[in-house]
C-alpha cells in the first residue's frame, strides 16, 4: 500500500493482481520495493517474489526473478535504483529460510543477474540495507552458528566485514543484526549490550575528519572513575561537542575534589563544562586534597571522643567522670 499523506485514505493497492503484498522501502524517486506472496493453495504460500512496484498501482510491477524453487523479498533501495534483500530456498512451496538464505544485490532490470552478497561463513545471510553510497548492511550467521550484524562486500567477492570485528573491545556489545545505514555510513542495528539485554546500538564510522580526546586525571592515583567520560582516548567527530564531568573522589587518608580543568574547555572552573572537537584535544581534571585534619571525611570524631581531638584517652574518662550522674531528662528539674 502506498498511503495517501494527506490522510484522506486515497491509498493505492500496490499489489492488486496477488492476494499478499509487502512494501519495504521508497527512495526519493518515489521507486518502492517489497515482495509479493504466490499462494499454491490456500495453507501454503508457494513462493515469494521481490518486487519494484508500480507507484499507480495499476499492477505494472518489475518482478526480480529467483532462480527456479527460490523465493526472494527486496527490503531497501538507494537513490540509484540499487536494491537489496534477500533470497532463500523454498521445499515443495514452503519456504525454508532456515536451510538456507542469502543476502542479494537484485538486478534492477528484473532480468536476474542478481549477486550473491555471501555471509560469514555460516549458510545463512540477509541485507537489510543499502545507502546511495552503495554500502550496504545486514545479518548473516557465522562459521558457529553465530548471528552478526555485517557490512557486505557489493560485489560478491565476500570480503564481508563482521562488525562485531571493528568496535572497540570494552564494553564487549554483541551486534545481532544492522538494519539501516545512513549517507554518512552511521549504521544502526540490534545487540546485545555488557550487561546481556538486548538493545539497540548506533555505529558511527572512524574517518581522517576525527579526532581524539586524551582525557587525564591528576593526580594520576585518583581513580578511574572520577571523569565522565571515562580517563583514556576517545574518538569524535569533527565538530561535536563533548560533556565533561568531574566528580569527588574520596580516597582517605586524602579526600581529593575537583579543582579545575586544562586544556581548551568552555569553563575551565566548572566541574561541569564542554569541549568542541575541532582537532585532536587533551585536557586534564586537576584533583586537590586539603591537608588531612582531625574531623574531616577521612578522620571522623568517634562517639567516646568527648573533646573532639580524634583520641579516646584519659581526658575523656575525666570528662565524662566530671558529666557522671547528670540529668538533664525534664523529670530531674
């Protein structure tokens, strides 16, 4: 269905001469792509056939042929016509993608020299995605049976690339599947994320136009977890603004507080401030720690400590000799 984006319901059937129809994806042409389902009966779907639908709906559909007992589903298509999806093998009209399935670059003449965009090494892929840079993403299954999001090699070399491969190794996230990519190559997909739950992850590529952060603490010993982000080397793109956040850090016999920033910041005194990534910067979170005194967070007044001098000692026994039997209870006035 290509729906009316006036919202006055003058929809157009994009399928009209099948039972089943599916709409995936539309470029800025107006060019839509999806798959049709052929019934061999009414329980059984016999194939499945990627389509370029005609935008009139008037049925003049481009059909991607599959080879003879296949089915196949087209799921995204560049501004040049470029379309990807996928095509899977079918068993006396069932379809069986779980034998086997692959990711495929379709032949937009509808004449069928489509390319097997391959996998990782398993019997099973899918591309979900192409931008109008040709790069194109998706799911395939590993020589172990894995599930992985992959950026697929357009000419069918099968120089794939598993991209759980190329992000960093901490926090160890486990990419599931990439769904889209962008015009700038951002890729956005499924995983899993350090903590086990399934989430989803946004990738953005490492190109010459970044730069570094070099962030460092000192003291060097006040402990990792006293900046946000973390002390170390991050990546940005060109531009970007980066939060930077310093904390308390309490670590007796010293109680270290943030005391100021250097390096090119926004607000060299604020704990909190913001550094714009116009080339590679460094900047450090200067720590101080007062001199250690008797009360303070490191060294607090005990209970039996009467005249607060950090000791128990016999001034205190005196102390509280001399306060022995005392009320100061309502009842004793």
């Amino acid at each position: 269905m290509l729906f009316d984006a006036t919202g006055e319901g003058n929809n157009i059937n994009l399928s009209p001469k099948v039972d089943e129809g599916y709409a995936f994806a539309i470029n800025s042409l107006g060019q839509i792509v999806g798959y049709v389902a052929v019934w061999w009966s009414d329980f059984l779907v016999d194939e499945t056939r990627a389509m370029l639908f005609d935008a009139t709906g008037h049925g003049d559909n481009i059909e991607f042929e599959a080879p003879d007992d296949w089915g196949n589903a087209a799921l995204s298509i560049n501004n040049a016509g470029q379309v990807v999806g996928i095509t899977h093998l079918t068993w006396f009209g069932i379809p069986m993608p779980h034998v086997t399935e692959y990711a495929t670059l379709f032949d937009p003449t509808g004449s069928g020299h489509h390319v097997n965009l391959g996998g990782l090494g398993g019997n099973m892929s899918e591309a979900w995605s192409i931008n109008n840079a040709g790069q194109i993403v998706g799911w395939g299954r590993d020589a172990l049976g894995r599930d992985c999001a992959v950026l697929f090699d357009p000419s069918g070399g099968g120089n794939n690339i598993n991209l759980n491969d190329v992000i960093p190794p901490t926090p160890s996230w486990r990419l599931w599947v990439a769904k889209c990519i962008n015009d700038s190559g951002w890729i956005v997909g499924e995983g899993k994320n350090p903590e086990g739950r399934t989430r989803a992850f946004l990738l953005t590529p490492v190109s010459t136009d970044d730069f570094t952060l070099r962030l460092n603490v000192e003291p060097n010993d006040v402990g990792i977890d006293t900046t946000t982000p973390l002390p170390g080397e991050h990546i940005s793109l060109k531009g970007r603004a980066i939060d930077l956040e310093a904390r308390l850090f309490k670590s007796c016999p010293a109680v270290y507080h943030f005391n100021h920033w250097e390096g090119d910041v926004v607000d060299p005194n604020s704990s909190l401030t913001t550094v714009i990534m116009d080339e590679d910067k460094m900047v450090t979170a200067v720590f101080v720690a007062s001199e250690p005194v008797c009360g303070d967070e490191c060294h607090p007044i005990l209970r039996g400590d009467l005249n607060g001098d950090c000791y128990i000692n016999f001034v205190d026994f005196v102390l509280y000799s001399d306060m022995w039997m005392t009320c100061t209870h309502p009842d004793c006035d």
